[in-house]
C-alpha cells in the first residue's frame, strides 16, 4: 500500500496545501513476483477529518488504510482546518470548492483515479461529517454516496451554543443559514436539480454514538431523507464522539461502498 504525501498549490485556498493519498497500487503477485498492474482507474473516497484536526488523523487513528488496500480504494485526506468544508468569509478560503471540484480534478490529474461520479464517495466525521453532507449535496455531480459519522449538523441551529470558531467561519448564523452553506439549503437546492432531471441524489451513510450528543440531530435528518425517498443506511451503535467508533464505522462505510473484489498479490501488510 502507498501512503503519499502530496504538497500542491491550491487555486481556492490561494496557498500550497498537505494532503495524504492512499493508493493500492503497489500489490506484488505471490506466483510472479511481479507488481499487479491495476485494470482499471481507481474508485476513490474523499474522507474529511474533523475540527482541531489535520490530513493525518485518519491514518494515524484508523485502520482505513488497511480496509482500502484489501478492496482496492483509493482515498485522498485533506486538511480542512476548522473551517467546516464551506467557503469562508475571507477571500481565498474556499474550502467547499476546493472538496467539491479543485481536489478531484488535481488528484485526478496526478494519479490514476476514476473520473466516474459512480465510483467517486466523500465521508467524514464531526465537522467533516457535515463538510461531507453539505458538499455531497453541493456537489452531486462530483459524489454518487456521502457518509457523515456523528455528524456536526447542529452547527447553524440557533438553539445549539457555538461549537468553536463557528462565526469566524460563518459571519451571522442567521443570515448563512438562509444560504447553501446550510447543509439544509444545500439538500433543497439539489433536490430541485434532481426534479429537473439536472442531478442525482446520492446514496446517504449515517452513523452515531448513542453516548454521541449529535444523536438528535442525526436521527432527524435519517427520518428526513428517509421521508423523502432517499436511499440511506443508518447505523446507531454504542458510543461516544470517539476514534474508537469512527475506527468501527470506516470499515462499515467501505464495505457499503459500491467496491469491486481486489486483485490478489501482497503488500507491505502481508508478513508472514
């Protein structure tokens, strides 16, 4: 499995960004001893930490890079900062553009990375959990499946106390709620696509801790989309807002993505 750094300059972020990428191309035929060319590009999932975190906290927490190699995933982790995957008050922080297109497109460019929105996924927890709901539905011609774990849906809920920095992201509460930087505004705008025969509405993921405090808020918006016809897994199961269940629910959410068997041959995780 290759672990990859990247350093590139980001056009939304106007600044040079980090970003780890998993890609399952090193695999060795145990017959041949030869590398296991892969057939075909890689389906690939765009996984989003959440707040006070980085591009590592995936990798350093979870076995996600494991459970890709074993299905043959690539996934691409940026850094959010605290920014709630939106685009900020200031000038240059695009951060919902740079999730929804610049990231895709510049990862496909630099690795072999299916193009197709049926074998493109973006997931995230906390605050990436709402960064991925949100730009899933911004950006459904971009994601065909969203998997937010212990989602920070509450985040524009004027009954809900600031969780952190959220005006310095946002401005007024109020007013951005009314736009699609509400992961709400974003779903009814892409239901209209949708009506229109101009989008697709994607698969939908949810999962939480019953120990979570986002439990609420993520059973309402289950019985929502359900109510609307959606097409969404829910999963609810001991816990709080912690690596331990989000280290769980990866593998569940890649094993309900749409993945093909992997190819046999052995990496660096196959020692005998």
């Amino acid at each position: 499995m290759a672990l990859i750094q990247v350093n590139y300059f980001s056009n939304a972020l106007a600044r040079t960004v980090p970003v780890n990428v998993v890609l399952p191309a090193d695999k060795v035929d145990s017959g041949t001893h030869q590398y296991v060319l892969p057939r075909k590009p890689f389906k690939t999932l765009y996984l989003l930490h959440g707040m006070f975190g980085n591009y590592t906290d995936w990798i350093t927490n979870t076995r996600v890079q494991r459970w890709a190699e074993e299905r043959n995933l690539a996934v691409v982790m940026p850094s959010g900062d605290n920014m709630y995957y939106v685009n900020s008050l200031l000038a240059f922080n695009d951060y919902g553009a740079f999730v929804g297109e610049e990231l895709p497109q510049i990862m496909r460019a630099m690795f072999p990375l299916s193009s197709s929105r049926e074998d493109t996924f973006i997931a995230g927890l906390s605050m990436g959990g709402f960064g991925a709901v949100r730009n899933g539905f911004a950006y459904a011609n971009t994601f065909s499946r969203i998997a937010a774990l212990s989602s920070a849906l509450t985040v524009l809920d004027p009954k809900v106390p600031p969780i952190a920095g959220d005006k310095a992201v946002f401005g007024d509460l109020d007013a951005a709620a009314q736009t699609n930087k509400n992961y709400q505004v974003a779903y009814a705008q892409l239901r209209e696509r949708v009506a229109a025969g101009e989008s697709k509405m994607p698969s939908v993921y949810l999962a939480c801790g019953t120990e979570d405090d986002f439990l609420p808020s993520t059973r309402a918006f289950r019985d929502q989309l359900l109510a609307d016809g959606v097409d969404v897994t829910y999963d609810e199961q001991p816990g709080g807002h912690e690596w331990d269940f989000w280290d769980s629910q990866i593998k569940k959410v890649i094993d309900w993505l749409p993945l093909d068997v992997a190819d046999q041959g052995f990496g660096s995780g196959a020692i005998d």
